[in-house]
C-alpha cells in the first residue's frame, strides 16, 4: 500500500511539473519587427517565431527552427542551411548568407548586404529597407526571398 502511495505522488508530481511546463511554453510572448523599404514605409514583418508577414499583416511564409523555409501553403520551398547556404525546394544551392551580412547568388555574385543594424542594401550598395532587431539570415530570406527587393 505504502509503495502504491508513493507512486501516486511521484506521477502526480511528473504530470503537475509536464503541465507547468506546457503552460510556460505556450505562454512564451512573440516579438514582431518591421521589415521596411527605403521610404521607411512598412513591406512587412517577422515575428520571433519565423513568420513572415506582408504589409497586410497576411502571412506569406515562414522560417523554421530548423532553416526549413514554407510559403503560405506550408509547402517547403526552400531552406537555410546553418553554415548559411539557401537552397531551393529540390535542394539545389540558390544563395548564400555569409557571416558578415554578404547576400550572394548561386552564381556567387553579391547581390545585396544586411549590415549588423538592419540596413538593407542591394549589389549597388544603395540602401532597400531595413530591418531593425531581425537576424541577419532571417531579413536575408524576407528581403531577398519573399519580398525580392
């Protein structure tokens, strides 16, 4: 009986501690950051959680904790790698994401730079937007991804 007892408490306090932490997961707050063109107008934003919206607060894709990069839809069309290489839903390699902000193509031609406080410029070094508080990778796929800026 005394061992029954025992293991009643122990489940229970294994269920109680499951629930506490399901509640504090689900309880984790979003952040959402501008993403905005040149005009300093908003084009859309990326919550902490990967989700890329347009202007019309509509979401149009999402980056995955994993890189894996959805439209929409939620069909995969293409993922960031960690070393920061982008590929393409058939995995073939579209671009990459370097270190210092270097936006290039497949071809390895610099196509654009997310400098370390959001400004966004293309290959002319002209600045396109900006995207303040975003990880560089992330405002990498919106810019040049999603929004094609």
């Amino acid at each position: 009986m005394e061992k029954n007892v025992k293991e009643t408490r122990i489940t229970a306090r294994l269920f109680s501690a499951i629930v506490v932490l399901f509640v504090l997961i689900a309880l984790q707050p979003v952040y959402t950051q501008q993403l905005r063109n040149s005009s300093n107008a908003t084009i859309g934003a990326i919550e902490s959680n990967g989700v890329i919206r347009d202007k019309s607060n509509r979401q149009v894709g999402r980056i995955e904790s994993d890189g894996v990069i959805r439209n929409s839809s939620n069909a995969q069309i293409g993922k960031l790698q960690q070393d920061g290489v982008v590929r393409d839903k058939n995995n073939a390699q579209i671009g990459r994401i370097q270190a210092d902000g270097v936006v290039r193509d497949k071809t390895n031609t610099q196509i654009g730079r997310i400098q370390p406080d959001g400004t966004v410029r293309n290959s002319s070094n002209a600045q396109i937007g900006s995207a303040k508080g975003v990880r560089q990778e992330w405002a990498a796929i919106a810019f040049f991804f999603f929004f094609d800026l």
